[in-house]
C-alpha cells in the first residue's frame, strides 16, 4: 500500500515530474514505418505532449508541436515537401528542427521581413530501427537507441501490433513483474470465458505456480517461475524473461513496449519475429501493423468474451482498465505474488534519484561500441511455460491489419 503522495509521484508523467523526468531519458516507439509510407505524417500523443511525425521529400523523419504556430492548426494534415511540412491554413512551413522557413503572405507584404527566422516549433530527435520508429524527448545530447536483439535480429520475418490502453503507464507496467496472474487471468479466467463463447476447444490445461524469484540484472529484472511438475532446470525457473527497465517486457519472441500518452492514456506496441518461410523476403515498408484489442465493457456493463476467451493481450488490457483510469495503490493489499512488483517500485525510486543527482539512469547507451546487439537472454518459446504456447502462428493473420500494405 502506498500513500496518495507516493502513487501519484509514480503516475505522473508531465514535464519536471519525478517520475517524468526519469521516462524522458529513453527512446521509445511512436509509430511503426510501414505508416509513414501509407501517409507522411502521424499524429502522436506521448508523455502528454502532441506531436506530429512527418517525412519530408527527402525520406528525411521529422519530429515537432502538432500545432502550427500561426494560428494552432493540426499539422497532421500539412503537406510534406522537400525541405519541411507546410501548413495547409495558410502556408507557414517548418523543417525538422522546428524552425519556421516560410510565411507566404507576410514575405508578400513585407519582402525581406525576418519575422519567420524568431519562430521555432519544439521538436525532438526521432530514428527507425528494425521497422519501428523511435522518439527521445529528454534532455541533449540525446542517447544512442538502444538496439536490443529482436530489434536487429537477421532473416526472420517481422510484425508490429499496437492498441492504446485507457489506464496509466504503471498499472501496465507492473503486470510484467506478475507472473502468477498468468495462472489465473490466462488460464482459470480464460477458461471461463471460452465456455461464455462457447468455443471450449480454447481451454487450456491448468498451470499452477510452486515458486517465483526475481533478480537484478543489467539491463532491468529477469522473473522467474517454478511450475508444478518442473525441476529447477526448467528455463522458466534457470532462465526467465525480462522487464526491460523502464517499461519494455521482453519473452521468447516479442518485445511488449508500453509507452505512457499521458496520466491517463497507454500505448502499447507488440513488436514480435518469426522464422521465414521458404522463399520468404520482408523489407521494412513490408511489416504488417495490426491492432490489438483492448477490451472495455459493453454498454450493459458486461466483459466482452469474445476478445476474452483466446489471447493474453486482450485479457491483460482488459484488466488494466478495470482497475481505474489511475489504480489507486493506497487501497491495495499485496500478497506473495506481489514481491516483483515491490522491487520495481524500489528500482524506480532509485532510478528517480539518479536522475535527480544528474546522472544517467540505467539502460542509457552512449558508446556504439557496446550498443551493437544488446543480447536479452529469455526460456526458449518451445519450454516456455512448459511448452504450453500454442503452435506458433502469426499475430497479424489473428487480428485486424491496419489498412493496405503498399
């Protein structure tokens, strides 16, 4: 339990907040490529700032204020040329860097004016790596991004799922760090709701938790399970898998990235790799962007089984928003389950205190030379939970696509 203060220095995430502070430290995904090349621009919300991301006519990514700052329009709906984004109001135009390069009707009337050259939008360093494109809105020198090894895995083929999740960034977050909830809402719980469905050939076999251990490690805590019928070299228990410090989970074969909007708003971004078929190439325009569902309840106040009785997303997301728009921690009584969840709050604080002494946090990277491929050792898919995955399938063929591939 903690106090109305504690929680809240946990939750909010706003410019010059403890915990705020600390998230602007880091590269996160703002938008998968492949979007850039449907449209060239994209509105993006994150760390409650709005931002639009733009390729100009040089394939060149830009990264500034969503709002003109002539008269507040959108420039989500500006027109990419060579050099900028134009505004389609009434034709200001700004680079990259935010600098404003035209004002059409002002340089008609006043030829010369240098009025243009005082305007400057905010904006902020953006990179695409492994398909995915990635923002950094902390202080400069930005950090390199951190190119861990699903990201630059070679010869597998790609997919990028995405949902925005009406809860706080830390409610997602600390799920990671719950590895007996798998027991209950993606077993027990999906159970029931496949016999709601009435598709019961979804039940799965029951798995039930002996022992659970957490570590700290490099790069943020490795979980670790012991199921019934396992020995102690089981990977579950020898191996584990990761939260990536502050926010990313990474398993067998995808990188989960929750990444807060704002106090009230996750997005979350399901990057995920498989082998290829045969004869099978992929380039990165190629990678297909699907939406993940992120259950509420109906208008009659019930769950929606049909999300509910299959994949673990879904379940976990549902749950997220059924603990409050904020969860409020100083209600909560944690139990034997909770001891991950304990040790990332005292990590984070920790982390908040680096920062606050004007120190680098963990998990920023610096020098190439150590940034090649950050290696995340996980249980192989295969003896993951005791081999009780389904047969691997791919998510984008299970979930609705978002709009035509080129």
């Amino acid at each position: 339990m903690l106090s109305k203060e504690e929680n809240e220095k946990l939750t909010r995430v706003g410019s010059g907040t403890p915990v705020g502070e600390l998230l602007r430290r880091y590269w996160y995904p703002i938008a998968a490529a492949s979007e850039l090349t449907r449209h060239p621009t994209n509105l993006v919300k994150i760390l409650g700032e709005e931002l639009v991301l733009f390729k100009d006519g040089q394939g060149r990514l830009g990264l500034i204020d969503a709002h003109c700052a002539h008269r507040r329009t959108n420039l989500v709906y500006g027109i990419p040329e060579d050099d900028g984004l134009r505004c389609p109001y009434h034709g200001w135009k700004f680079d990259r860097l935010g600098r404003c390069l035209e004002q059409p009707f002002e340089e008609t009337i006043h030829p010369g004016n240098t009025f243009k050259d005082k305007i400057r939008l905010s904006h902020y360093a953006v990179e695409e790596l492994g398909g995915l494109i990635f923002a950094y809105l902390g202080p400069k020198p930005a950090p390199l991004v951190p190119r861990w090894d699903l990201l630059v895995e070679e010869n597998c083929w790609r997919e990028i799922g995405h949902t925005v999740t009406a809860c706080n960034w830390m409610q997602t977050v600390e799920n990671i760090l719950d590895p007996v909830h798998v027991e209950w809402l993606h077993g027990v719980f999906r159970n029931y709701a496949a016999g709601k469905t009435g598709k019961t050939d979804r039940r799965r076999k029951r798995i039930r938790h002996q022992k659970i251990a957490f570590n700290i490690a490099e790069y943020g805590i490795i979980k670790k399970r012991l199921l019934e019928g396992e020995t102690e070299d089981a990977d579950d228990w020898k191996i584990g898998h990761w939260l990536v410090f502050p926010s990313t989970q990474k398993g067998p074969d995808m990188l989960r990235f929750r990444v807060p909007v704002d106090d009230s708003y996750t997005a979350q971004w399901y990057y995920s790799i498989h082998p290829l078929n045969e004869g099978e190439t992929q380039v990165v325009e190629q990678i297909p962007l699907y939406d993940m569902p992120s259950p509420v309840l109906n208008r009659y106040g019930q769950p929606q089984f049909e999300f509910l009785d299959n994949e673990v997303d879904p379940q976990d997301n549902a749950v997220f928003v059924s603990q409050g728009v904020v969860y409020d921690r100083t209600k909560e009584l944690l139990g034997e389950s909770d001891q991950g969840i304990v040790l990332y709050r005292h990590l984070l604080d920790n982390q908040m205190q680096v920062v606050a002494s004007g120190k680098d946090p963990i998990n920023v990277f610096r020098e190439p030379g150590k940034n090649i491929c950050l290696n995340l050792p996980t249980e192989s898919r295969e003896k993951f939970l005791t081999g009780r995955l389904d047969a691997r399938s791919r998510y984008s063929q299970r979930f609705k696509a978002r709009g035509p591939l080129p």
